[in-house]
C-alpha cells in the first residue's frame, strides 16, 4: 500500500529541491554523503563491518562528480563491479544487495535518469524507496539531510 504521507512529504522534497535549483549531480552527491553517513554512524548493523568497508571506496569515489559525469568508462567498469558483488550476495545477504544497489543509484547521471523516462522531476524518491528496503524508518532523517542540505547551500 502506497503510504499517502509518505508521497506528500517526497513530493514537497522534490519541489523544494527544483525551486533551489539543486542540479542532478548535487543530489546525488547529497545522497551518497548520506549513505556515508549511515556507514559512519553505525546505523547499517544489518550489513557487516568488512562488507560496509568495501562500499565506502565507491561511495567517495561517487561523491567525486566530475570524473563521474565526464568518464563513461569509469563509471560503467565501477557499476560493473559493484554489479559483480551485489550478484554474488543477492541470495546469501539481501541487505547487503539493497545497499550495493543504493550504491550504483550514485553513479547515475543526469542524462541516464533522462533516458530512464521515470516521469519524475528528481530520481530523490527513488533513492528513498531503495534505501527504505534495508532501513524502513530513514524517512525524516532522510528528509531532513535534504532540507538541511538545500538550507546550507541555498542552492
């Protein structure tokens, strides 16, 4: 069942994201710091230790945009190998495979979500909805990173 306040509060994120005229690349930023931050705080207990420490080199990796967006190749041969590990655990460890695939959604770039025609204005739900499958409580945290990320830029 689709939680009716749950899609409000998303649809008035994505407003306020598109009125601050935050780019594509800045919330996917935005979203892989606050994947770090779930990794940094302790908050992922259902993925182990040793399997959070080999995401977090392609989390920062995807915090670094423009190599992201300007070198297809890099990014198709990290999402390959993120891909390859997510295969390997989908089975054996469902959250861990949720997490990698919250990864790969920071590689994505503007002109990918474009093509991908989801009709929404932001892939921001999305991430949401990803994330919510390992940590079904992360809505107002989630949120609220977002609205104190679009406060402190402005932008």
């Amino acid at each position: 069942m689709i939680d009716s306040l749950e899609v409000q509060e998303f649809d008035y994120l994505e407003q306020a994201l598109l009125e601050a005229n935050v780019p594509f690349g800045k919330i996917t930023r935005q979203y892989a710091r606050y994947l770090l931050s779930l990794i940094d705080g302790g908050v992922l207990a259902s993925v182990s230790t040793p399997k959070l420490k080999v995401l977090i080199p392609y989390i920062e990796k995807s915090i670094q945009r423009e190599p992201i967006e300007s070198d297809g190749d890099l990014r198709k041969r990290l999402a390959l190998e993120l891909w390859t590990v997510e295969q390997q655990h989908r089975k054996s460890d469902e959250d861990f495979a949720n997490l990698i695939r919250c990864v790969l959604f920071c590689f994505a770039t503007e002109e990918c979500w474009i093509e991908e025609g989801t009709g929404d204005a932001t892939p921001i739900y999305l991430y949401f909805l990803a994330l919510k499958k390992i940590l079904p409580g992360t809505r107002k945290a989630f949120i609220k990173s977002f609205q104190d990320f679009i406060a402190a830029n402005g932008k």
